[in-house]
C-alpha cells in the first residue's frame, strides 16, 4: 500500500535533519507518523556529492533508507533530500543543464543524475540479502529528481517501486518520463506542485515530468507570482495537511495544442494588456509556448545533449531557423520573446528583427531571472 501525503511529506522533511548530522533520534523525531511503520531509528544515512565537478564538489548527508515493521515488513523507505539553503554545491548540481544518458539509456539532467550515481551504491549495498517487496522513494526539490532516477536505476530489483515527490524538478526528456511511467506504471507515481513553484517548471522542454500524460497534484501556492515559499518543504506539508490522495486535487496532464498557445502569446505580448510580470501562470505558459515552438521546429533532445554553457546559444539558433520556417512561426516567436520581456517587467518595440542575438539576449536575461528566483527558493527553504 502507498504512503499517505502527509507520511510521505514528513518523510521528505526528515530527510533534511541528516544534511550534516547522523542523529537518527534527531531524524525520526522528525518523522512522527513513520516511526510506527519504518524502524527510523536503525536506518542507514545516505551520502551525496553534489557540485560541478572537482574541486568543486561537496559530500553531505542526503537522506536515509529505513525498514518496515509490522504491517510493512518487507518494505524499504528511502528518503532523499533536495537543495539545502544556501549550499553553493547542490545548487551547482541544479545549474547543470546539459544531459547525458541515464539508467535506461535515455536523456537525463547531467547534474542529477552525476549526484544519483553516488547515492545509488549506498542503496544497492543497503538492499543486499534483503526479501524486500515494496521500495518507497520520497524526495523534494533536487531529492525527488534524484529518487526519479534511483526509480530509474532500480527496476531490476523486482520490487514494487513507489515514487513520492514534492516540488521536483524535470530529471529526463520525454521518452525518459514516459518510459518510467510505464515501468512503474501511473499509480505508483505521485507527484505534487504547488502552482506558484518555479522549480517544478525547469528544465525546459524537451524535460519531461513522470507519470509522462498523465495526472499530477497541483496545490494552490501562496499568491499568483512565483514565490520563494511556495518551494519550501513546510509549505508543501502545510497544503497536503490530514487529506488522502483522492482528497487531493488533480490536474489531468493538458499537452495543449499550437493553436492554443498561439491565443495566448497573442494576449500576452499585448503591451496595453494586464501586467504579467512574474505571473506563474505566465511563466508557466511561455514555457509550455517555448515548448511547442521547439517541437514544430524539431532537434529537442539534441538540444538537452548540449553542455549547459551552449543552451542559451543553441536555443538562440533554433529559433531563429524557426523564424525563417513560416512567417508563423515567426510571428509566434515575436511574441514569445514580447511575453517573456514583460514577465519581466520589459518592453520591446514591434519592430524589432528576430535575429540570432536578440533571442540570446531576451532567453540569456529570462534564465537569469529564473535562476535568482530559484535560487531565493532554495535559500527559503527550511530543515
């Protein structure tokens, strides 16, 4: 049987308390609705190095793996935490765009995936002559990217796999999340956002969320902007309170169509429309926008496979080739680059030419913003 939300909200939450100690009293305290289930008290502390690479690394507590008792003999929680206020080196490992190939051969995040590989051994070593039967994987922010990919990793197991996150970013391109939703099927994957989250939003396409077509749990944020605290653990636990998972509302996977962000760049490139500036909904829809144009114009996942220094260029270079496709896609990327100006509280003439340069400069500066808002979350973020 899966975890509760509100089990596998604390179980996230003490994931934190091992960041730089290796007091399971400290932890379970943490955790008082799963100590009844999982033996807290005698589980293995995870480590993780997170960073760039060396000497820019960094080893630290990253969460545990606990056993079940009682009712849940047989199964095995492993609870991974995400970035940790201000540690330069997690938020390093989120910075690192590029992909590489992941667990099952498809595109994922280089940055998770580099801090999952030095999570996994610890598991497999804890797994060991184990009879287990079900494996929980929780995590928030960066740690439910990370258990996205210890799900990834451990399907030769033959264990039930249940992924729980909160908050998490994009960890692979489409046919990775599709793949995984299939391997661990819908509903052993529960996945939940608040809707004023940036985090959630990143990487851009083509990243991909698991279950891949399919539901998710958006909570109401605090506010309609981007807000620091809709990323934060505390606020997570706060939202999904006492209810069950069929209390919780579900938002249907909408992969919308190109007409349809055609409408809405068309308003929101309006300069004499409503102000738009950092609006979730509409950072959430030049996103999904950007996604479209992308697959119109083609090479998605060559893009994911370039090294984080190069997206921006790339990018750049990909819409511009669009630009010159159609003069439909010109006009929809003219409006996407007015959108994201006044996101960001700019403007921008109509007569400005798509060029190279110019849809540099416009994503160079919206990535930016992006990155400080992330970051803020990340520094919000409480144990």
């Amino acid at each position: 049987m899966e975890l509760s939300p509100a089990d596998s909200a604390e179980i996230a939450s003490s994931a934190y308390t091992l960041r730089d100690s290796t007091d399971m009293r400290r932890m379970a305290a943490a955790a008082p609705l799963t100590r009844h289930a999982f033996r807290l008290l005698d589980a293995t502390r995870l480590t993780g190095t997170t960073g760039l690479g060396a000497p820019l690394n960094k080893t630290t507590g990253f969460g545990y793996v606990a056993w079940g008792e009682g009712a849940r003999q047989g199964e095995c929680l492993v609870s991974i935490r995400g970035t940790f206020m201000l540690s330069a080196c997690d938020w390093m490992t989120n910075a690192r765009l590029g992909g590489v190939n992941g667990p099952s051969g498809f595109c994922v995040h280089s940055g998770f995936w580099a801090a999952a590989q030095t999570i996994l051994p610890q598991v497999r070593s804890a797994l060991r002559g184990r009879n287990v039967s079900t494996i929980h994987l929780v995590g928030h922010s960066l740690g439910g990217a990370i258990a996205t990919l210890l799900a990834d990793s451990l399907g030769d197991t033959g264990c039930r796999l249940i992924l729980y996150t909160f908050g998490a970013p994009r960890a692979g391109v489409g046919q990775h999340a599709e793949y995984l939703t299939n391997k661990l099927g819908t509903n052993n994957i529960f996945r939940v956002y608040h809707d004023t989250d940036l985090v959630p939003m990143v990487p851009v396409y083509p990243y991909c969320h698991a279950p891949y077509g399919s539901r998710a749990y958006a909570m109401k944020g605090p506010g309609k902007v981007i807000s620091a605290a809709a990323h934060s653990m505390t606020t997570y636990s706060h939202s999904v309170g006492s209810l069950g998972w069929i209390g919780l509302p579900i938002r249907e996977a909408s992969l919308g169509s190109l007409e349809a962000a055609q409408v809405w760049l068309a308003a929101a490139a309006d300069v004499s429309g409503p102000s738009i500036m950092l609006s979730a909904t509409a950072l959430r829809m030049i996103l999904s926008s950007l996604d479209w144009i992308l697959k119109q114009i083609g090479h998605g996942v060559g893009l994911a496979l370039l090294g984080g220094a190069t997206i921006v260029d790339r990018l750049a270079h990909l819409l511009y080739s669009g630009a010159l496709q159609s003069i439909k896609l010109a006009g929809m990327i003219r409006q996407l680059m007015s959108a994201a100006m006044r996101f960001m509280g700019r403007t921008i003439t109509a007569t400005m030419n798509i060029t190279v340069a110019f849809v540099q400069y416009v994503f160079d500066l919206l990535f930016r913003v992006i990155s400080r808002l992330a970051l803020r979350a990340a520094e919000l973020m409480v144990r």
